[in-house]
C-alpha cells in the first residue's frame, strides 16, 4: 500500500505553526492530532469548525489517522450543515470554545497541547484514502461533494511549495512563515495555508486576522522571511487602509483574477513579488503567475492542458483524474494559458461577449470605487435576449454619473449597467467571493 507522511518527511523538530509567538514543532502537532483521534468516534465524517488555524490542523490529522474524512462546504449555515447531514449521516463536529455545531454532535479541542510521547514517528497515511470532500452548492442547493485523496493533496502542496519557493529564489518554503486572511475551510486556503505548512516547508500563523490594523500586527510579530496568504478584496482594502506596511517577502493572491495595477501597488508597498494561484475546487490548484509579468498562467509540475477555450481539461501532477475545468482559457501550450472568464460568468449582449469578471475588473479600477460588483438579474426579469446589466457600488467619493462616465472609457457602451446603485458594503464570504445566491437576495433587499 502506498503512504504518504501526516507530515512533511525529515526533522521532526521543524517548526509548522505559531500561536501567539509560541513555535509549535512538527512533533508536537503529530502529538496533538493523535490524541484528538483517540477521542473522535470509531466512524463519521467530520465537519471542522475550528476559527483557530492550527486547531483546524489538529482536527485534519486527526481525522486522518482515524479514518475519516473531513467535510469542507461552501459556508456553516444551517441549512447547508443540514444538507450534510442528509447526505453524511454520521457526520459529526470539532468545535473551539462557544461554537454551534448546528446540531451535529461536537468534540471539543482541550485547552494546552498534548504530551509529546519519548518515541513518536511520522505516521504514513494510505495516498488513496480520502482526506476530504470539498463541496459547493449544486443548482438544487445541495452541496456537491469532491473527493480528495491525501496523496494527492501532499503532492499538490509540495508542487506550489516548490513554484513559491522559487519565486523568492529559494529551494523550497523551508523557514518561511506565513499570515493568512482567508479560512481554512475553504480550497484555497486549505491548500495555500495548511497543507503548504504540512507539506510546502511554511509555518503558518493560527489567528485569521481580517481587519487591516490586526493583518499588519499578525505581519509583525511573524519572523522573515515571511508572505502574506490573501484575497484581491483583502488586498485592496489593506492597501487603501492608510496603515503602515511592513516589509514581507511574497505576497500570495486567489480567489479572483488580480489586476496588474493592484499587484504592482502591492509589490511596491510591500517590497515583495506577489504571485496568483489559479485554481477550481474539482482540480485544486493548478497555475501560478507574477501578475506584473504578464496574463500568463504557467501550470504547477507536471500538470498538463488540453482542449481550448471551454473545454479546457487539466491532467497530470497532482490531479490524477483529467478534470474539465470551468473557466474559458485560451491555452498558449500544454503549460501556458491565459484566463478569459468563467463559463458561467459570461454574458451576451447585442451579439457582444464578456464576462463579469471582466466588467468587475473594470468597475473596480475606477478611481473612488471602494469595492463593486456587476449583476445580471434573471432572464424573466427583462425582454427575451435584452440583458440588463446593473452596478453595485460601495464609492463614497464618486458619483453615478462619475462611474458611469469611467465605465464609458473602459468598456463597450453595450455593457453599460442600467443601474448604478450604492451600497454601504457588499455581501461577501469571509474569503472575498460574492455568493451568487447572495448577490440575488442582495439585489432583491434593494428593489432591483
């Protein structure tokens, strides 16, 4: 049977994590894992509920020397815990202090860290065992699940830990710390601050700081070289938040396409190359690129494109399976691509294409726009074939005619927003997306 580690092979006193300036070494996170599985059932699936990131950690390992996967949805209400719970019946909750399990029944984590046994090995988890199900929300609103497998999971962190090791001219991420704005229940963030500290070589900071003031004191009190783990929301809202930045050593960046003049803001003011993760939650993540070099997406080691446009299909690597991808590419080479949208974001009007993503790019480079969304209403809302794009706008500073008149200059006069409407803040998930499911319910509380 092929294995793969709990963690990364080699010395066992490597430091993973940080908490409140306490170094919390490999071995004593194979010690906490295991004894938070001796207390877990003999079966179930287990929902991790932990804010704290290296609690989060823990409840992963330790599902994994018990046998279970971990539940990884699109968010924790309740209505889709209670979707999991129809489809996972022996599901079941890790929660911190005062946290709802929603009904599940929950384990608590103990307070302290577990006993450090005199001999303690690296425990070998089966490659093939399925460490979690991602899911996302079906068009019936239940949450489809996609299965991970740990091998696969090791060798995807061990891919970008390597491609982000070489974006700061190192061998790997060996000694590097990491502060992360985004869940770790969410892909992105499971990969990119987790498994990449189990597996890429980082240390990563616990808290999940949100607030800009909060980022920069979990930055400071993180010793270099260490990267910052973000969103284009979180990014933008900290560049523009007037506070001082300290100097890092790589800024990491997904969830949204980056605009050029963003990244090149960030890398100034942090002294430090920011790199974009492409990704989808049926592959993982598959491309990295420096913004500021060009619209190039360079794949992960020995992941390979086929098909063009939207059909793309990623192969190889770490992604076992050929995975049809949900983006529209346009593939330079098997290793090259440049992202054109999402196929689901696309929009056709008077015989024009383009994506939302493309608009918001747009929208949200004009000079006193905060933070906006473009939205299509529903087809029944309008005349067959005649969309209606609309604007929201969170630009304290700009008027409609002034936004409308930016719009102007940058896109075709066809997706012009019908509507413009401002807006005190959009309805966004803890990792920056906006919901599509909440855009509706958003656009409804404001009679469009």
């Amino acid at each position: 049977m092929t294995t793969a580690p709990l963690v990364a092979a080699g010395a066992l006193d490597a430091i993973v994590a940080r908490r409140d300036g306490f170094a919390i070494s490999r071995r004593q996170y194979i010690a906490d894992a295991s004894a938070l599985a001796l207390r877990l059932p003999e079966s179930g699936a287990m929902l991790n509920l932990s804010v704290d990131r290296y609690r989060f950690a823990v409840g992963l390992g330790a599902a994994l020397l018990r046998g279970h996967a971990s539940l990884l949805p699109p968010n924790h209400t309740g209505h889709t815990v209670e979707r999991l719970r129809a489809r996972f019946g022996d599901a079941y909750a890790i929660v911190e202090d005062a946290v709802d399990s929603h009904g599940l029944p929950a384990i608590a984590h103990v307070p302290g860290y577990a006993a450090i046994p005199d001999a303690l090995a690296n425990p070998g988890i089966a490659a093939d065992a399925i460490a979690a199900h991602v899911l996302t929300s079906g068009s019936t609103g239940d949450p489809l699940p996609h299965a991970k497998p740990w091998g696969g999971l090791v060798a995807s962190a061990r891919a970008e830990g390597k491609r982000l090791g070489r974006a700061i001219g190192r061998d790997s991420l060996a000694g590097v710390s990491l502060v992360a704005t985004v869940p770790a229940q969410h892909m992105y963030g499971f990969e990119s601050s987790v498994l990449i500290a189990l597996h890429g070589g980082a240390a990563f900071d616990a808290a999940r700081p949100f607030y800009p003031a909060d980022i920069v004191a979990a930055l400071e009190r993180t010793p270099a070289p260490r990267m910052l783990v973000t969103t284009p929301f979180h990014l933008k809202a900290l560049l523009e938040s007037g506070v001082v930045l300290p100097r890092l050593d790589l800024v990491l960046c997904a969830t949204a396409p980056l605009s050029p003049q963003l990244a090149a803001r960030a890398e100034s003011a942090f002294a430090a190359p920011l790199v974009e993760i492409y990704g989808c939650t049926e592959a993982g993540q598959v491309a990295s690129r420096r913004t500021t070099d060009g619209p190039e997406w360079r794949t992960l080691d020995d992941v390979v494109l086929s098909g063009d446009g939207d059909a793309t299909v990623a192969s190889g690597g770490h992604v076992p399976q050929a995975t049809p991808l949900a983006d529209v590419l346009e593939v330079v080479d098997g290793a090259t691509f440049r992202l054109l949208g999402r196929s689901n974001d696309l929009v056709n009007i008077a015989g024009k294409r383009s994506s939302i993503g493309h608009l918001n790019f747009h929208l949200n480079a004009i000079e006193g726009v905060v933070d906006g969304t473009f939205w299509m209403p529903p087809e029944n809302d309008h005349a067959p074939g005649v969309a209606r794009l609309v604007a929201f706008v969170v630009a304290p500073a700009a008027t409609r005619e002034d936004i409308r008149a930016a719009l102007r200059s940058r896109i075709d006069a066809a997706f012009l927003p019908r509507r413009i409407v401002h807006v005190d803040s959009l309805p966004r998930e803890a990792t920056g997306k906006l919901a599509a499911a909440r855009l509706a319910a958003f656009a409804a509380g404001h009679r469009v």
